[in-house]
C-alpha cells in the first residue's frame, strides 16, 4: 500500500526555522519527482519546491533561498528545509508523487508562523 507520511511541522516565530519531513511506504521516492505544496486558508494550493529523480530542484521567488528540498535515499524520504521563516509560510503543507497515472498526497502538516 502506497502512502505518504509528513511530519515536522508546527508552530515558529518569524525567522524561524522547521524541517519537513515525507517519508514513503509502499514505493521509492528516490526513482520519483517530488513535490511539496502548500494551502493556506482561503489560497489557492501553490508549489514550494520540487526535485526531480536527478536532483535538479526547482523553487518559486517566494522561497527560493529561503526552502531548500532534499532526499535521504536510505531512509526514503523527502525533506523540506525552511528557514527565514515569514508569517505568509503559514499553511498546510502537502508532500506529493505520482504513482503511474495518480497523483498520491500525504494528509499534510500545520506550519505556523507567528509572534
């Protein structure tokens, strides 16, 4: 059965820091893209960051330098780190593959970050 766990979110002051966590059952994320999505209430869904099964990454202005994706081959999972942290980071935040035709997501995880 294929699914997909994150964790590592919660709550942060601005300029803070949290490392996100995907960690996959059932499949191989190190022969798979990853994608990491974030919803904030009341916004549309939106990319943060991507890594192909070569490596490249790919970021929009709003976290590039800030959000850095990386794997752990070993461990089969995928990371998020984020650092610099902003109040309009606030979101769920949703780790995502495909597997054949579907688009598999994990149940998400709160960032909050507030003073």
């Amino acid at each position: 059965q294929v699914q997909l766990v994150e964790s590592g979110g919660g709550s942060v002051q601005p300029g803070g820091s949290l490392r996100l966590s995907c960690a996959a059952s059932g499949i191989v994320l190190s022969q798979r893209a990853v994608v990491w999505y974030r919803q904030a209430t009341g916004k549309r869904r939106e990319v943060v960051a991507s890594i192909t099964v070569g490596g490249s990454t790919n970021y929009p202005d709003s976290v590039k330098g800030r959000f850095t994706i990386s794997r752990d081959n070993a461990l089969n999972r995928v990371y998020l780190q984020m650092n610099s942290l902003r109040p309009e980071d606030t979101a769920v935040y949703y780790c995502t593959t495909m597997v054949g035709v579907r688009e598999r997501w994990g149940q998400g995880t709160q960032v909050t970050v507030s003073s």
